[in-house]
C-alpha cells in the first residue's frame, strides 16, 4: 500500500472511503469515508458531485479491503439531508456499549456551504445499513469539519469547526450518542482551524489539525492538554520529511491505534468534481514522547 495514492479493494475496485476514519469491533477493522465516485451535476453553472452515501469497507489485516457496500445511502426525497445535492463529509463511528448499536455522525451542508450541519445515524451492524435519525446545528452553532473521540472513561464527544471555522469545538455527547448534553469547550480561538484528529496517550490529550486554505495543502499543527475540556497548547508542526510543511500534500482525518503504535490517516485531495474520486490515502506512524509528537513520511504502509 503505498502512501500518497489511491487504493485498491480486494476486487480491484479503488477504495472510495475519504475523510473517513477506522474502528475495530470483535477482531475487524472497518474503514468508513465519503464515496466520491458519484455523478456530476452542474448547479449554477458549476459543477458538483452529487452525494451517493457513505462507504464501509472491512479487513482483518488492515491490508486486505472488502467492499461491505454503502452503508449509509442517499435518498429520493429532494426535502431530505440525505439528498443527492447535499454534501456528505468526515464521517465518523462510535461503537455504543450501552445500546450494543453503532453512532454515526457526519458533516451535512449544501453546496454553498451556508448550511453547515450535523447528521446522525444509528445501525445494529459495524457494516450497516445506518438509518438515518436527524440533521441538527450542534449546540446552536455552525459545524463543518468535524470528528469523534471517545475517551478512556467511555464518554463521547464530537470536535467541530465552528464560527465559520475560526473556532473548534469540544462538545460532549449524551449516553446513546446521539445528541449533546450542553457540555462543551471552545479551543484555538481565532485560529481558523480544521480536520481534527484526537487522542489519548500517557496523561495527556493530542490533536492534529489543519489550517483553512481550502483543497491546497498546509501545515499540520498539534496541541496538547492534560484535560479534553481544559486548556489546550499549541505546539508544532509534528511532520517530519520531504514537504513536512504541506503536511506530506494530504491533511489529516483520524487517529487509529494498532496494538500500542499510532497511525494517522490522510487524505491526499485531488480538487475538481470529476478528480475528488482519485484522491490518495496515507497511514503514517506517530510517535510521542510527552508533548513531544513526530510523524515521519513513509513511501508505504506497512505494519
């Protein structure tokens, strides 16, 4: 699998999961992203990709992807936010031990990018199908890029671009998921940061984000905090090898752990309606040591 390209299912078919993320459950891994090789439509005079669903692949090896199909499809209602001229992005997925059920959230918007919305979606299946529940400003703000994180206590909270992303918001979710209890905490203030990627390790709360310049790439930023919900410091640029400083030319979606050894993903976006679906993939190592956080370009993935 090498890093930076497109990737291949295990019918040869290239894998269409961008801005997604990966969750292990009972021994497979299931990686869901946005399904980008859809038709194009064109809307005022441009065009768009029309939004088809999310896409849900498995693997035991983290090599080896199968297609479980689209595990979250668009619907025929033009009213609904699950329609072919809304945007579908970042989608993430909790495993709820409480309702033995799996929680998806996405960020729902037009194509003007006014709308910038949550959706929720629930499933009894890692694979699907979800059904879909709601569409919701979080907290009565804006949301655009966004993630989930579930902490060692078992909690949930949803991370958010809001404020016309200028600020990134910690908001913890309620017991099932599915909504937010009124708990949050605003962090990089004025900042304009987004494609946030968390985790845990040691005492201590790490995020990678991305600064807003559209589809060109830039340099990724960490922060650290001993407390989800405290003070977060901003620290560096945790890249390390040929074009660190655009971030590799991808940007970050999530953090996922093999064992004891990090890997973040990027998505390395080709912009334009009909390229979007070409966009590469790369898993990179990290390494931390305190606050300290490096992650090294490699030619592939492997473990």
């Amino acid at each position: 699998m090498k890093n930076g390209t497109i990737w291949c299912d295990d019918q040869g078919n290239t894998i269409q999961a961008h801005g997604g993320m990966i969750l292990r459950h009972e021994g497979v891994w299931y990686w869901y992203g946005e399904h980008k090789d859809a038709p194009v439509s064109i809307q005022n005079g441009m065009e768009h990709l029309n939004f088809v669903g999310i896409s849900c692949y498995s693997s035991t090896d983290l090599m080896n992807w199968h297609h479980e199909g689209l595990c979250l499809t668009a619907s025929e209602d033009p009213a609904n936010d699950l329609y072919l001229d809304k945007i579908g992005e970042r989608p993430k997925v909790l495993y709820n031990k409480k309702n033995n059920n799996f929680v998806m959230w996405w960020h729902v918007d037009r194509r003007d990018y006014e709308y910038a919305k949550q959706g929720v979606a629930i499933a009894e299946r890692p694979e699907g199908p979800f059904r879909y529940v709601e569409t919701i400003h979080p907290l009565r703000a804006d949301s655009r890029d966004m993630t989930l994180f579930q902490d060692v206590d078992g909690k949930a909270y949803a991370i958010f671009s809001s404020d016309w992303n200028k600020t990134l918001r910690i908001g913890e979710l309620n017991d099932d998921f599915t909504g937010y209890t009124g708990r949050y905490k605003d962090v990089m203030q004025g900042q304009s940061r987004e494609a946030p990627a968390l985790f845990y390790r040691d005492g201590l709360y790490y995020m990678i984000t991305s600064g807003c310049t559209g589809w060109r790439p830039n340099s990724a930023l960490y922060a650290v905090a001993e407390d989800l919900m405290g003070e977060w410091r901003l620290i560096d640029n945790p890249c390390m090898g040929p074009d660190y400083r655009n971030t590799f030319h991808g940007q970050s979606t999530y953090v996922f752990a093999v064992g004891e050894q990090l890997y973040l993903m990027l998505d390395h976006w080709k912009p334009g309606a009909h390229e979007l679906k070409s966009s590469g993939y790369s898993f990179l190592p990290i390494t931390v040591r305190g606050d300290y956080m490096e992650i090294p370009w490699q030619d592939e993935f492997v473990l």
